[in-house]
C-alpha cells in the first residue's frame, strides 16, 4: 500500500565526486567517487517537526538538499505527496543559516517578498500578521543593517511563512545566532509551529536543540551516513530542559553517536589511599545524576585536574574530568619540587614515578654571569624523601590522569568547554562542551576549574589580577649533548641567572640524553633585540659563562615554544557551585618550579572543601569559600618568596646556602608555603638579603650590585 506520509525517502544513496581520491567507482564509470548516504529510508507525517542531527559533515544538509530537490541523489527517490521531487518547489521554502534577507529591502518588504504577485490588499494582511507573529511589530519600516542578527533570521522565518508554504526546510537556522538568541528562537519557532503545523524538517548539529524542537529526531551516523536510529521525543512543550525524560532522550542521542566516553571503573583501591577524612558512599545526591552529567565536573586533564580526579574517585564522588587535548600532549613545567612527592604519595602515585623510572631530583643548583661559583642546594635533609622528579611533561599528565580513571574518573577528551553556565541564582550549573561538531550542555553539582592558563571560568567572571614587575616571557626547547656539570648534581635543575635584568634560564634533565632548556625575561628584551627567536635564545646562553659552556655542543631537538609566564590570581578561588584550581586560579613565576606543586595541592585542598560541602549538601559560596581560605595564605607566601627572589637575584641562592636556617628556607622554597612557620621563615630570609644591603664592603653586597644589561 503507498504512503500516506507528507515526505517519503526510499533507499537513497549519494555519492559525491572527488578526483583527488581513490573510491568506489559508481556504475563501474571508474570515475573515483566518495560515498556520502547509504541506504536512507525515512517518512515524515504531514505536520511533524523532524530534526535531523548528526556529527559534522556526515551529510545531513546534502539529505536535506535532496529532499529539498536541489541536487540529486545517487540512486533511489524523494516523494513528497505521492509525487517524486525532481527540482525545488516554490511551494517549499528552504532557510539557511546564513543570512538570506535582502538588505535593500525593509522589514516589510522581505517578508512580503515572497507574495508580489498578490494584490496590496490580499499581501499586506499576510504581512502584518507574519510581522506579529515573529514579534517585529514596530520594526516593519526598518532595514536589515538596523536590526539584530536574531531579528534577521526571524524576518527569514516570516518571508518562509508568509509565502505560505507545505513544507520548511530548515539547515542550521539558528547555528550563527549568540546563545541567548538561540534559545529564544527555539521556543518561537516551536510556538510558530504549534500555530501553523507545517510539516518542518530542520537540520542540527545540536543535539539539545533537537531534543527541544523535534518530535522526532533522526540520528546520522559518521560519513557515509547512514539513519543510526529515529527517537520519538513525546513530551509535553515547551519542554523542561531539567526533567529526567529530556536528559534521558539527549544521552541516548549521545550515546547513539558514540559521544559518551564514559569509564567508570570500581573504586576499589580506594583502600590503598587515604582521603580527605569522608567515608566512601556517604555521598549520595538527592538527585541521581545522569550518565552524561556528573556531581562533579572538572575542566581540564592537566595535574591539577587529574589530582582531584584522584581524590574524588577514591572517595566515590561521581565526576567528570574534561579535557580540549587528546593525552599525552605535551606541556612545559618539567620540574617537580619537593613538596609535590607529599601529594603523590597520598594518591599512590610515587610507585608509578618509580617504575616509570624518571629522573630523581637531588636538589637545585645555582649559576651566575658574574662568577663561575655553583651553588647546590640539595634535598638530603629536607624531609623523609630523599628526592623529588624530572619529568617529560606528555608521559607524566597521562599517567596522572590514567590513574585518575582507574580510580573511577569518566572522562572526555578532545571536548572543549566553551563555557560555564550558570542558573538566574548565579550558582554554575554545568558546563557547554563542543565535540567535533556537536555541543553538549552538561549539568553537574560543582563546577571546577583547572583549565591552566586558558582560567576559561576565571576569565568569563572577570576575575583575574595581573601582577606587574615578573618576567613575561619564556623561550624553550630540548636539547641532546647538553653538558651537565659535575656528575653529583647531573640531575639537578640548573639555574642559571643571566646578565639581564629579570633574566635566567633553566636546565632540565628529562632522561639521559635529553634536557630541557628554557629562558625566561622581559618580553621587551625579546622585542628590543629585533631578532628571530633562535639567534634571541643562542644570545640569552652567552649571557651567562656556565650556561654557554654547556650549550657548546648542545643539538637541538624539537622546535622552540614560547609560553607566557606573567603573574596573575583570580580574586576569588570559589564560589556558588565552583571552584579554580592550579593555574587556573593563579600563575606563579616559574623559578622555584612551583606550578606543578601549587597545582596538585590546590587539588587536595579542593577535594576537601568538595567532600565537606556535598556531606553538609551545601555548595554555596559560602561554603565552598573555605577552599580560598585554606589555599589563599600559602600562595600568597610563595608569591612574596618570587618577589624576593627578583629582588636579590644575584645573591639569593647564596645567602640561604649559607644561612644556619638553610633546610626551612629551603622547604620554603621547595613548597612548604602552607607550614604555619611558613611566613616567619618567609621574613627571615628577607631579613637576612636585607642585611647585605647594610655590609657595603661584603663580597655578597658586591655581587648584589653586578652590573646587568
Ligand atoms: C615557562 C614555564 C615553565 C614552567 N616550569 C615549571 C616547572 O619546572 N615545574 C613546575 O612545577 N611548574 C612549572 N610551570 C608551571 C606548570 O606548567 C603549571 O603550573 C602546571 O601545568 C599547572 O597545572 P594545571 O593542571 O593547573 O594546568 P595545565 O597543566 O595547563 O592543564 C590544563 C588542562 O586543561 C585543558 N584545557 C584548557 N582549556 C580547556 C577547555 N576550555 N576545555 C577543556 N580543557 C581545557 C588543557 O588542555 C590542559 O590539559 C612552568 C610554567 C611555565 C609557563
């Protein structure tokens, strides 16, 4: 028995030509083709909203085209009424995202443009009444250039509607529209058509979008698409974006597309690392979240991410660990300090450091422009370990966060969020995450930040403070044949203090033939100089003696990058719902390699302010605050050393050598900015560079005063 239904797609195939490619070969023309559709079959009721989505280029707008009649397909037909689509119908519109309304033409005009064969009297009804409808009244004398981009596409929505047509074809009507726009176009469009019950076909790569308008959605496959599935979406409108029935229909379209790369795994080796003092499983949320959202979600793979990844899924918090990269990728920051093996020790990572076999870090050795004297201040003494680590940035994230997972982390990668969303009380809700070509809108409880640099969160709330007077810049490589010094402190970092204001470099060991080095200055150094970035770095090596002997032989190994290194902090660490984490809450100057370490206990602390407020079901600002409170102090104390260190650069390593408070200046300066006794060791220091000031004769004094560029 034929179809009653508006629209009928029966076995249709589409190839597209591409002479730059080898492909099946149609009809054996041995014209090598690229297959685009494969075996579509669909029907659409008279009437029915049918939103079509899909990952990027997977040929959803090329199906549309073709039941539209403006390019053919490969093999089989489109019927619309019985009748086989051979061409483009007046009687159908089509809309695009791109703007189509004439320019030249005003409001009133473009939407009447369609009726110009109708006398004034017959059009100007039709006119009006579209106008209102749309919500342009007022508008009617206006010119494109005058109005919106939203007021745009809604005049386009009227000149489709006012040319009274059976059907609407619709290819990403709303995708260049701001979000806002977009939202408040969905649910006019919605209202338009429960008015007018055309029959709409509307393409989509947004998955809630379609959710929102379709009553049912046509789910494509990768490239050559075929229809992955059709889910009915029989709830009542306008639709409640929080019910459960509305989340439940989005994550079966996600998982329909192989978007939800969840890994829960048990938690079972929660055992084997302590947490922050909250049992497993008191957790449980009044409201269960979803598969696709998660109590918690966190922005970002990087240490300080992954940490909290840790903390949470030995606790048996359910969470979300989001990352733009696909891990490993690579990252500067090559040198743990001390007080980072205090972290990993408490998530069980140590053994993996350990068999993973990086560099032990004995200590930190300091070079100056103005003498050939080294001086080394090594670990022994510091504490229970005897050292802390070098490490290739790629494989040590990636093991972060693998141990993350398999204590129960799901994760996305290659999802960038794009931003943070919040509800009308201002407390973060989730987070709009673009895969491929698709967005998703993800809800969870709290909201974390750890994105580094990118503070995405940070910078959407406005949050961030520069801090004038630290080197900008830093330039970077690795290197083979760089020589290491004496064989005692080969595996030290090296610091190497250069003769320009605000300038040094770093030498970093990553294995036995690799080390990392890097120059970190003013930006105006860089600019001033008018050179390209490798003649900038060989001159920076000349500018200290030590340095440029043991970049003699020195081969280069991968290209040069150059990071930002300017000193900032966010206001505020948390807040209604939220949280910033490692760089993203703040950026420390790099000398005292401290970034990894600030990170991974900012991650701890978090995970205790997220324990505590979930228990107590309490994630205001007020609560979470407490966070702020307990990271704040010991950044600040870390901030002042840097401040001091710029100070008296040329001096600073050798005064504490010599101080008899050498082992808690140097704890300072290897992290232990959160010790109570943090601040008196702090001002100690300070006091005892200060004194040098007042011994004009003193070799130190001197060497404070070496001339610099
Ligand atoms: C020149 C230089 C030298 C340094 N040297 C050292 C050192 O020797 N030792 C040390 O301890 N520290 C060092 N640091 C600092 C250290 O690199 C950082 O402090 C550390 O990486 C911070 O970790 P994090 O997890 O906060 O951020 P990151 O490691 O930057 O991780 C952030 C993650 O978030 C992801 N992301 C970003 N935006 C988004 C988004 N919108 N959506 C999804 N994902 C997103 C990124 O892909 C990334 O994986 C140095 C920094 C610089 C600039």
């Amino acid at each position: 028995m034929p179809s009653t239904s508006k629209i009928v797609v029966q076995d249709l195939w589409k190839d597209f030509g591409d002479p730059r490619k080898s492909g099946r070969s149609v009809g054996g023309s041995g014209k090598a083709t690229v297959p685009v559709l494969e075996n579509i079959n669909l029907e659409v009721p008279e009437g029915e909203l049918v939103c079509i989505v899909g990952p990027s280029g997977c040929g959803k707008s090329t199906l549309l085209n073709i039941i539209a009649g403006f390019i053919k397909a490969t093999s089989g037909q489109v019927l619309i009424d019985g009748a086989q689509v051979t061409s483009p119908d007046m009687k159908r519109v089509f809309i695009f995202q791109e703007n189509g309304v004439f320019p030249w033409l005003t409001i009133e005009e473009n939407v009447g443009f369609g009726l110009l064969d109708k006398p004034p009297k017959v059009r100007q009804p039709v006119v009006t009444h579209y106008i209102e409808m749309v919500g342009l009244t007022g508008f009617e004398k206006a010119y494109p250039r005058e109005i919106s981009g939203g007021m745009k596409q809604r005049v386009e929505i009227a000149r489709a509607l006012a040319a009274n047509p059976d059907i609407l074809y619709m290819d990403e009507p709303f995708g260049a529209l701001d979000f806002l726009t977009r939202l408040r176009m969905r649910a006019e469009l919605v209202q338009i058509w429960q008015r007018e019950k055309k029959t709409i076909l509307f393409v989509t790569h947004d998955v809630e979008e379609s959710v929102q308008l379709a009553d049912r959605v046509v789910v494509m496959s990768q490239r050559p698409a075929t229809i992955a599935t059709v889910i009915d979406v029989n709830l009542p409108r306008p639709r409640d974006l929080d019910s459960p029935e509305y989340l439940s229909i989005r994550d079966e379209i996600f998982e329909v597309m192989g978007l939800d790369y969840s890994g829960q795994s048990s938690s079972s080796s929660s055992a084997k690392t302590p947490t922050p003092a909250v049992a497993v499983g008191l957790l449980s949320s009044p409201t269960q979240p979803k598969r696709l959202d998660a109590e918690v979600i966190i922005i970002g793979g990087g240490p300080a991410g992954a940490v909290l990844g840790n903390y949470l899924g030995c606790a048996g918090i359910d969470h979300f660990i989001i990352d733009k990269t696909h891990h490993p990728r690579s990252h500067v920051g090559e040198s743990l300090s001390y007080s980072a093996n205090r972290i990993l020790k408490e998530i069980d990572f140590l053994p993996v450091m350990e068999r993973e076999r990086f560099i032990a870090k004995g200590g930190v050795s300091w070079t100056s422009w103005y003498d050939e004297e080294q001086t080394d201040l090594e670990f022994r003494g510091l504490g229970d370990f005897g050292h802390a680590y070098q490490v290739d940035r790629a494989r040590f994230d990636d093991l972060l966060l693998k141990h993350a997972y398999e204590h129960g982390a799901r994760m996305f990668s290659g999802a960038l969020v794009e931003r943070i969303n919040f509800n009308r009380q201002g407390k973060a809700t989730g987070v709009t995450v673009k895969i491929g070509g698709a967005r998703i809108a993800l809800k969870s409880r709290i909201v974390v930040d750890a994105s580094g640099q990118d503070a995405i969160l940070g910078r959407q709330l406005k949050l961030e403070k520069r801090r004038a007077n630290f080197p900008e810049l830093a330039l970077h490589s690795w290197f083979s044949g760089v020589d290491r010094g004496k064989s005692s402190t080969a595996h030290f970092t090296h610091i190497h203090l250069l003769r320009i204001g605000r300038g040094w470099a770093w030498q970093i060991p990553i294995n036995d033939e690799v080390t990392s080095v890097g120059v970190v200055t003013d930006r105006e150094h860089f600019v001033k100089s008018g050179e390209n970035v490798n003649q900038f770095f060989k001159w920076t090596m000349e500018l200290n003696p030590t340095l440029a002997e043991r970049m003699k032989n020195a081969t280069q190994l991968r290209e040069f990058r150059m990071d930002g290194t300017s000193n900032y902090i966010m206001d505020s660490f948390a807040g209604n719902g939220w949280l910033l984490l490692g760089d993203a809450a703040f950026f420390l100057d790099p000398v005292f390699s401290s970034g990894i370490s600030a990170a991974i206990h900012s991650a701890k602390f978090a995970a205790e302010a997220i324990f505590q407020a979930l228990v107590a079901n309490d994630i205001s600002e007020q609560s979470l605050s407490r966070y702020d409170e307990m990271l704040r102090p010991g950044i600040m104390v870390w901030h002042d050393l840097v401040r001091l260190f710029y100070e008296f650069a040329p001096i600073f390593s050798r005064v504490i050598a010599d101080s008899e408070h050498r082992v808690s200046m140097q704890r300072l300066c290897e992290g232990d900015i959160f010790d109570p006794a943090a601040q008196h060791t702090l001002t100690i220091l300070q006091d005892a560079l200060q004194a040098i000031r007042t011994v004009p004769d003193s070799p130190l004094h001197k060497s404070l005063r070496a001339a610099v560029i």
